[in-house]
C-alpha cells in the first residue's frame, strides 16, 4: 500500500478486512494534528525571527488585537492553552509593554494591549494573513470553500462531542 496517502474512513488495505480498524496514521484527528503541528512549527520560527514572540505570545496578541479586553481565563481558552501558560505569557507581554491588566468588573483583571502592543498586533496579523495566502494558494476557491464548511462541521461535532464526554 502506498503509504504517503493516508486511507480514507471506509478504505481498506490489501488483503484486509472490511471491518478491520482504521490505523493512526488514517485517522482524521491524527492527520489534522499532524498539518496543525506543521504550520504551528513554521510559524512559530517566523513569529520568533521576525518579532521576538513566542507562538503563545502571538496567539494571545492576537486574539487581543481583534477583541478586547478579555479576561485572562477567556483568552485561555480562545488560544487553546492552559489558564498556568497563558498567565506566564501574559506576565512576559506585560513585562515588556505589550499587555495592560486593568481591574474590571467583580474582581476580574482585564487584558488588553497597549500602543506599543498594538503595533507589534499589526505586524503579526499581516505576517499571518501572508502565510495564510501562501498556504491558501494551493486550493482553488470550490476546495476554499468546502474546506471551511468541513471545518465547520468538524469544529462543532468537536464542541458537542467533548461536552458529552466531560458530562
């Protein structure tokens, strides 16, 4: 069997049954990972070459740049990190000037980037969209299209599937 093209879900190997199991390497949330694995590498030796961030510090830029303020256990969660790893990114950010916490309601901290902060936010978005057209190029805009619907999809089947899980 080719080995360079993962089966797809209803694909079997020579010689195997119909009913065998589907091996890590044809999993859809083996494969996923491994192209988000990828781009996240990439991106985190740009984010570091070109602005001395980290690929956390980025996240939380900007998901700061495009809505805030937030709170420390919202923007967590949006970057997909820990509450203890987001504190320590944003403990650096403030450090050097990038982040603001101010006292918000019901003795919540509030974050929020600074002018110097949103400057960095305008560098990092831009480098971002570059790379997100230069990845997006390789598709035509019927396969845009159905990639974003089927990550749609997925993203809510996901959503729906782990609060069944946690319940």
């Amino acid at each position: 069997m080719d080995t360079s093209t993962p089966a797809a879900i209803g694909d079997t190997h020579p010689g195997a049954e119909t009913t065998d199991l589907v091996p890590i390497t044809g999993l859809l949330s083996y494969r996923l990972s491994r192209v988000a694995n990828a781009l996240s590498r990439s991106a985190t030796v740009r984010y570091r070459r070109q602005f001395d961030v980290s690929l956390g510090e980025w996240r939380a830029i900007a998901l700061l740049g495009e809505s805030a303020p937030q709170t420390l256990n919202r923007l967590a969660r949006l970057a997909a990190l820990d509450k203890a790893q987001m504190s320590r990114v944003i403990s650096g950010l403030t450090e050097r000037g990038f982040v603001l916490r101010e006292q918000g309601a019901r003795r919540t901290t509030q974050l929020s980037l600074t002018r110097r902060g949103k400057t960095l936010y305008e560098g990092l978005i831009a480098a971002a969209n570059e790379r997100n057209d230069a990845f997006l190029v390789c598709l035509t805009p019927a396969e845009r299209v159905a990639l974003d619907a089927a990550l749609e999809k997925l993203a809510t089947l996901a959503r729906a599937l782990e609060r069944s899980e946690n319940a």
